[in-house]
C-alpha cells in the first residue's frame, strides 16, 4: 500500500531516524520529509500551501507525526496554522495528524487533542511495526482500498 508524503517533525534526529525505520519496515511503501525544528516544519507547511495555491505539484502530506515537546512548538502557533489551511484548501482536511512524543503526562495529550487536527500518538520507544501498522490501517485502509 502506498501512503505518499509522510511528515516527520522532530527535533531529534535518532527520533526521526527510528520512526522512519519503522515506517519503512510496516507494509506501506512511504516517502518521508523530516523537519528538525518549528521553523522548518512552518517552512513546509508554507511550502505546501503555495503548491496549493498555483496548482503546480502537489506535496499535501498523508500524514503528519509532530513532537509535541519540542522548543517553541506553542508559540508558533504550527496546530493553528494547520486548522487555518484547513478551512482555506478542501484537501487539507484529510491530512492525519499524530502526536510523537516521550511524554506520557495526560495534560499534554488532553492539550493537543483539543486541536480538531490531532487524531492519535505515538509515545516514543513504546511502539513498534505492528502498533504503528495498526495506526495506519486504521486511518488509511479506506482510502487505500479505493
């Protein structure tokens, strides 16, 4: 099954690295883009905002995993602005997004949850091929099997 254009935001790179490996050993064949930072994760969504606008190709991610602990992530406003190109471009809507965090604290997952964008987690080191699949499965498996 082919899930294009998986987002992985993650300031640490061993973080992005595992997730990537584990992605790649499920049954989905993916194709990964990974910011280190907010800034650069706000430079995709940028990115993908101005595909949209000229209709030129089309990079709208999947998917996208989001550390919820990293530097700066409230102040950037990154889940606002996600719910702000929802309601401007129709496709933006179907885009999952999955909180990947070490945290296990309640308040953080209520938090972020709260975002009509947020439809499940991951908790760093806790998860696996078959975890992860079954997440996958469950947010793909209707529109893959179109």
């Amino acid at each position: 099954m082919k899930l294009n254009n998986v987002f992985i935001v993650d300031n640490s790179k061993e973080d992005r690295s595992e997730l990537k490996k584990v992605l790649k050993s499920t049954d989905f064949e993916v194709s990964t883009y990974e910011a280190a930072n907010i800034k650069e994760a706000m430079i995709l969504l940028f990115e993908i905002e101005e595909s949209l606008k000229s209709s030129e190709e089309n990079y709208l991610p999947a998917l996208i995993f989001l550390d919820v602990n990293m530097p700066l992530i409230k102040e950037s406003n990154f889940l606002e602005k996600r719910e702000e190109l929802k309601k401007n471009y129709p496709g933006f809507e179907i885009i999952v997004f999955m909180m990947f965090t070490s945290s296990t604290k309640n308040e953080i997952k209520s938090e972020v949850r709260s975002y009509n964008t947020v439809q499940g987690s991951l908790i760093k080191g806790r998860y696996g091929t078959n975890i992860l699949s079954a997440k996958l499965k469950k947010h793909f498996a209707q529109r893959l099997s179109h």
